[in-house]
C-alpha cells in the first residue's frame, strides 16, 4: 500500500487524505502543530519546524511520494529532499507560485494573461512609483500573504503616498513585493487542473468565488458567466499548467472584468477580459465544491495521480447548481463558543433538506475569521442554491447554545 506524505495538516490536507484513505492509500502528515486537523486522523505524523531537515528528511524516508496542501511550505528546505522522494507538483512550481514577484515574471515570460505590474524591493522603490503607477493600485507582498493580508490599496497617488507614510503599514520597511492595477472586477474564478504524470490534464468546471472582506465566502458550481468565456479560462488554466510543468493539481484564480485596460495584458472574450491573480499547486478552498458537484472531487484527483490511478472527465453530476460555503471562527463565536474545542451546534441541519456536504475541521481555537469549516448546498437555480447556503449559514449563528 502506497504512502502519501502530506506537507500540511489543515483542512485541504485532512481532505486530501479521506480520498486517498477511500482509494485505497495511506497517508502520513507532516506539520509543525500537532493540533492541525489532519493530525488528529492519521497514524503518522511528524511535528517538526518547516526548515529542520533531519525532520524532513525522516518523513519523506517514510513516504511513497510526497505533496503539499499549503504553498507556505519554505521550498529552500525541499531542494534537495526532490532526490529522496518524489514531491508532486514540483519544487520549481512551488518556489514560482509561492513567490508573487517570480509569480508575475513566470505570467509575463509565458504570455499568459495578467495585470499590469511593477516589482518594488523597498519602501524607497515604492515611493519611486508614486509617478509611474496606474492608479487604483494594490501593493502586495511577495511572499506570506494570503486572505488579503500583506495588500494595501491606494486609490490616487496622494493615498499612495499617506499608505507608504502611515506608521500602521511598518512591514513596508523591509518590503519586497509587487504594485499591480487594480482591476474593475466583474466577477472572480477558479479553474482547477489535474495533471498526471502520463496522459492529457483534464479541467474542472469553472468556479465562481465570492469574497467577504478579501476571505472566500462563498463558491458557485456552474458559475453564472457566459459558457464560451468559461471555455476560454478553462483553456487557459490547462495552459497555464502545461507551461508551469506541473504535475499535480494546479488552481488558476482569475480576475473577470468588462472593463478594457490599456495597459493589461488581459484576453478578450465575447466582451469580457480574463486575467490570472494567481497560482495554488494544490487543492483549492473553492474547490470544496466539487466533492459533492462532480463526480470526481479535486482530492480525488490528486489522490488518484499520487496513487497511479487514472484520472475521469470530472463532469458536474446533476442539473441545478451547488453553493459551497465557509463556516469562519465567526459562527463558533456567536454561538457563544469561544472557548477551545467547542462544538459546533448543527441541530438546525434537520430543519436544512438542500445542505449535502458538512465538514467541520477541528480546529481547537474559534478565532473570527478563521476557516474552521464549510458546506454545500444544491438548488434549481444559483438564487435557490445561494438563499439555501445563507438560511442554514444564519440558522446556525442564531442558535445561542447551551452552557459552554
Ligand atoms: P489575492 O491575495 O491576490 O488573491 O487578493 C485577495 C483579493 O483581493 C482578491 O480575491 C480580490 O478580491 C482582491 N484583489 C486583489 N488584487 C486585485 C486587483 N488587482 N484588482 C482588483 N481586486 C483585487
């Protein structure tokens, strides 16, 4: 039986894991925190920092094949454990995709679609720009930042310049990053790849994501754009894989507008303009969707390109349309929850026919804004399928439980 060692215990991880589990595998995790979600399931766990290598390197000895379920992983600390066992999507695709500016570079050098940008390595290079920049604007870090942090937006160039001056944006002092254009968006999308090691990638629906404060709320399967321009992403996401050379799951997240930029290189389709955000080489939180929507989840995917099995069309198994939607610390907290390991109150689900997939991932702590679980809905329609995710969702922040 093989083992698939998993670099990362959070929720993609403990997913991740349940497919290979239901396929047949074993699964073995590695994560500094030993309460991570996934290390609660398995056997195996290592808990060591993410750059000891005599740690890293007992895990891999212990592993089949090894992937990741976070791009935070420091890649320097793989290079030469790429020898020991073999890490899937590489450690090429990570350093790329988890470094903003190489992430840029990598769009511009292959010609795929992508905002206007400018690399800044200080604070003083910042300032430079204050003249060249397209404005609205958004500085982002090159390497850290996630669910928003590390941004910081300026609408003209005198915002820009109170945003460099402001004592509150200290981390700017030693910044490496990007300047990019802000882009009017329309909507925003995922589009999944799977890509074995032998035989064509195969694209997942396109997926349609909605944020809340820079945080996914919710995920829409089908999305409601037009179907040629959901042909065309899913073209470019398949490119865009080929290009990376990964093999593996690559997530390709894109910016929607109808809003014509000179300076973009964005591609036109039937009066939209599409452009990549950015790369994840791994399952995706938009991907959630798909275990119930298709009849081969995103972590089946991978699970089954670590295992050697082969990959289907991963078609949508019913008319009508799905809605994935985050569970934040937030709900625990209005629940009254707040202290560590606190249960979730779910009795409202009896009262809730349309939800299909509750996952609760166990973390300890019910912070505000932290990911702590999800679900799905169906419905005839995106209207029916969203107003159902919404019901349960405030069905369960209403619910003052019991003593805790
Ligand atoms: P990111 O961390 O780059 O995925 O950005 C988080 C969120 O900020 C995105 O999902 C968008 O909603 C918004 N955002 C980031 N960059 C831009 C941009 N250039 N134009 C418009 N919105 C953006």
């Amino acid at each position: 039986m093989k083992q698939v060692g998993i670099l990362g215990g959070g929720q993609l991880g403990m997913l991740l894991a349940n497919s290979i589990f239901t396929l047949g595998g074993r699964a073995a995790v590695y994560d500094p925190d030993s309460q991570s979600p996934l290390c609660h399931h398995v056997k195996t766990s290592i808990n060591g920092p993410w750059l000891n290598f005599e740690s890293l390197n007992q895990f891999f000895e212990m592993c089949d094949v090894i992937t990741y379920e976070f791009e935070n992983v420091e890649s320097a600390a793989l290079v030469s454990l790429e020898h020991v066992k073999p890490i899937y999507p590489s450690v090429k695709v990570l350093r790329t995709t988890q470094d903003r500016v190489l992430e840029k570079k990598f769009l511009l050098a292959s010609g795929l679609p992508h905002t206007n940008f400018a690399v800044a390595d200080s604070v003083a290079a910042l300032r430079r720009q204050a003249d060249l920049n397209n404005y609205p604007c958004i500085i982002k870090t090159a390497r850290g930042g996630y669910d928003g942090k590390g941004q910081l937006f300026a609408r003209n160039r005198e915002d820009f310049l109170s945003v460099l001056d402001n004592p509150d944006n200290y981390w700017l002092d030693t910044f490496y990053g990007v300047i990019e254009d802000f882009v009017r968006l329309e909507a925003e999308v995922s589009c999944i790849v799977a890509r074995p090691l032998r035989g064509p990638a195969v694209a997942f629906p396109v997926l349609e994501n909605v944020h809340v404060d820079h945080i996914l709320d919710y995920t829409l399967l089908p999305s409601r754009i037009p179907p040629s321009v959901q042909k065309r992403i899913k073209e470019i996401a398949i490119e865009a894989t080929e290009k990376l050379d990964v093999y593996g799951l690559l997530t390709t997240e894109f910016f929607l507008t109808k809003t014509k930029s000179l300076s973009s290189l964005g591609i036109e389709c039937d009066g939209w303009y599409i452009y990549i955000n950015e790369f994840a080489p791994r399952p995706h939180n938009s991907g959630h969707v798909t275990r119930s929507a298709c009849c081969m989840s995103q972590y089946d995917a991978l699970a089954r390109i670590l295992l050697n099995i082969p990959l289907q069309e991963p078609m949508i198994v019913s008319a009508g349309t799905f809605c994935m939607m985050n569970l934040l610390g937030d709900v625990w907290i209005a629940q009254g929850a707040s202290r560590p390991d606190a249960e979730l109150d779910l009795s409202t689900l009896k009262d809730h026919a349309q939800v299909l997939d509750v996952v609760i991932y166990g973390k300890r702590e019910p912070r505000a804004k932290r990911k702590m679980g999800h679900f799905v809905t169906y419905g005839k329609t995106p209207e029916g399928a969203l107003s159902a995710a919404h019901a349960f969702r405030d069905s369960l922040k209403a619910r003052k439980s019991i003593a805790r």
